[in-house]
C-alpha cells in the first residue's frame, strides 16, 4: 500500500475516477494512482488480462516501473490489486443469464450486509463494482456467488479501475464513477454476505450403514477431494466426524484423507490439525485416560502431550462455527 495514508489513497482515487471520460490518459492516471500510493499493475489494452507475467503479484506503486509499463503500452488498461495489498475490497455485482445482481445486492443491502461504500463505479458489462475498506489484520479472499451475479474481489483477485475501457462486439465501453460514499465508509463482512447470498446445504448425514464397506469410505473421500475453496476445511472437518463415529481408527482416517484433501488443496499440516479436532471432539476423552500410541506407519506426528491433544485445534474449529 505504500506509505501513503488511507486518506490521501482514496483522495487519489477520487480525483482519478471523477475525471470525465476523455480528459486523463491511460499513462497519467497510472502515475497518479502510483503517487497516491496505490499498488497497480497492466492489463491488454481492451481486456481483462494482465500483461505482466506474474499478474496483480506484479502491482507496484514503483514510479518509474509504471512509466516503463505505460510507455510500452500507452493503450494498456488499469488494474488494482484486491484486499490487503491496497485496502481496498469490491463487490462486484452484474447481471448475466437468470442472474440477476443488483436485485441481491439489493437484498443484501436491505439486510444490512452491504453498508456505506467508498465509491460507485460503473461495469462495461452494465454491472457496477462497489468499494470497500478493508477489515484490518483480516484476510477476505475473494469469492463467486455465480448464481446471485455477485462477485467478492479480495486478497487473491484485482479489478480494472477507470479510465480503463473494454473492447466487445458490443462495441467499447469505459468503467466509470457512479458515485462517491457520501457516508464514512465502512468494511463488508465477506463471510456472512457469501452465507446470504450462496447458502451451502448441509450434506446429508450417512447412516451406520453407510460406513459398512470400505468403498463408502472411498467415496467419503472423493466427496472431500471435490470439495471448493471456502468448503474445504468445513467439509474435511465433517467427514473426519463420520469416520470417528463409526470407530474408524484415527491413523486409518489420516491415511484416506491426506491424499483427498491434498487434492482440495490442504496442505498436511492442515489435515493433520482438522482430523485431530475431529477425532477430539467426537470422542472427548476425561483427563486422566492416557494418550492412545499412534501407529507408525502411515499415523498422524506425534506431539508432547499425544496426537489426540488438539485442545487448541478445536477451539480454533469450534470458534469458525464447525461441529461434529
């Protein structure tokens, strides 16, 4: 973010995004943002895609690497980094299919999960993008509720910024401010607006039987392997239940899911932490009954007090609203 106040940063958006249309260049607002302290990068001129090679990692507020950027691209679109990297979150509503976007926003708003935005700005697309603080020492990875036409733009995503513009069969068409937070801005709770907008069911509960034989145990562990992001840590969390429940030794429930939650994208630290919580928390075990011995081949690293001794692990668990 710079050394830049939060101040002079939206103050240096503000005068950028309420140029009208035509009368700053490409090049001078990227000079402009990056003296405001504000982190961005290159996109193809008329597109979406960034030009360098490490994308939004790429994003500088380095004065004279945006020179070098928008000389050799003096047509190349605006970009800005999402979440902690600038301070900066965007709600991105549009419409497209049956999905209408601005009618969720709308609820959501009506709920109170949208509150005083930063700034407006209007899609090509006839979306609009929403500017939010972020929370600070949080991190609010961004998200899709595709079925809503609601997007989350945080850590891990950017979007284009005026006076960027994007070339379709449609024609062109600039991203523009639509209006500047009359209200002090205040940060969106990314978690609780995805809930409203994108509720996960539940899955369904197996029965006793279900655990009979060995291939439901396989295909507990393909349902964790197809697990998305946002669902992964929930899902391994209560399928490692399951497996407690029916007595399935721990060592044995740490083999299956090591691959099939590596293959989510958890590392094994992490699956080792989650199977812990879920074995301790199915079967609390009083204080003065000893730590069982893991097996030695293929069993979870032991630790001072036993593998078992997660009490930690499941607070952080209990604490994220995850339960047996």
């Amino acid at each position: 973010m710079g050394m830049r106040s939060t101040a002079t940063r939206y103050a240096t958006l503000a005068a950028v995004f309420s140029r009208p249309v035509g009368q700053v260049s490409l090049p001078t607002a990227a000079q402009l943002l990056a003296l405001g302290g504000i982190p961005i990068f290159p996109c193809v001129p008329g597109e979406k895609r960034p030009l360098t090679p490490r994308g939004f990692h790429d994003a500088t507020t380095n004065l004279q690497q945006v020179k070098a950027w928008w000389r050799r691209h003096p047509t190349a679109n605006l970009a800005i980094p999402t979440g902690g990297v600038s301070g900066l979150v965007v709600v991105d509503v549009d419409v497209h299919g049956s999905a209408n976007g601005y009618r969720a926003f709308d609820r959501a708003k009506r709920a109170g999960l949208v509150p005083s935005w930063s700034f407006l700005v209007d899609t090509p697309s006839g979306g609009l993008h929403a500017y939010y603080p972020t929370v600070r020492g949080v991190v609010q990875r961004s998200w899709q509720a595709a079925s809503s036409g609601v997007d989350f733009r945080g850590d891990g995503g950017y979007v284009l910024v005026p006076p960027s513009m994007i070339t379709s069969k449609r024609g062109r068409a600039t991203y523009q401010l639509h209006q500047v937070g009359i209200a002090a801005a205040r940060p969106v709770d990314s978690d609780r607006l995805r809930d409203f907008l994108d509720p996960r069911p539940e899955p369904r509960p197996l029965s006793p039987s279900d655990m009979r034989q060995g291939a439901d145990v396989s295909r507990l562990a393909a349902w964790v392997a197809s697990r998305p992001e946002g669902e992964r840590n929930r899902g391994l969390f209560w399928a490692a239940c399951r497996l407690a429940e029916n007595r399935i030794p721990a060592a044995d429930a740490l083999d299956v899911f090591i691959a099939a939650a590596g293959h989510a994208g958890l590392g094994e630290r992490e699956v080792v932490a989650t199977v812990r919580s879920a074995y301790r928390c199915t079967h609390p075990r009083p204080s003065s009954t000893p730590t069982p011995t893991p097996r030695t081949a293929g069993s979870m690293p032991s630790t001072a007090g036993g593998w078992m001794d997660e009490r930690p692990a499941q607070r952080a668990f209990r604490g994220r609203g995850l339960s047996c």
